[in-house]
C-alpha cells in the first residue's frame, strides 16, 4: 500500500527516492532478514517527511511502521524465525 500511495500521490519531493529506498527494503536479500528493514524504512519516514508528502502516504507509513513494531517484537521475544 505504501508503495502504491507514493507512486500514485503525483509527485512530491524525493517520491522517486522513497520509491527506490522501498523496492530496496522488499528485495529478496532484505527480506530474508528483517532487521535490515527498519533502517530503511526509517530512511523513507524522512525522505517522505522533508518531501512533504501526501497524508495517505504518511498514513501508509505509520501503520506499516506499527507493523514492522510488531513483527520486530515478535522476532525478538522468539516468536518468529
């Protein structure tokens, strides 16, 4: 959802870098292990902050945040993986 909402938002500043910091963060090698993605979601949070972007995008952002939260505590306290 988030990448949609910035690749439909029309623009902002930083879009394309948002877009190429997201590609990145879902890429096979990131993916296979996640404490890479916080970090870079975190880049996105301020690429999209500082570009002023759309409230849908920073909305996307925050529940994908809470989610990373969760899936984060969840690797930690043996949960997960």
């Amino acid at each position: 959802m988030l990448r949609d909402s910035i690749a439909e938002s029309g623009g902002f500043d930083g879009a394309d870098r948002a877009l190429f910091h997201i590609d990145e963060a879902t890429s096979w090698e990131v993916v296979r292990r996640l404490e890479q993605m916080p970090p870079l979601l975190l880049l996105v949070r301020n690429i999209c902050t500082q570009g002023k972007a759309p409230r849908e995008v920073m909305e996307n952002l925050e529940i994908l945040s809470e989610l990373m939260d969760e899936i984060q505590t969840d690797i930690r306290a043996g949960k997960l993986l």
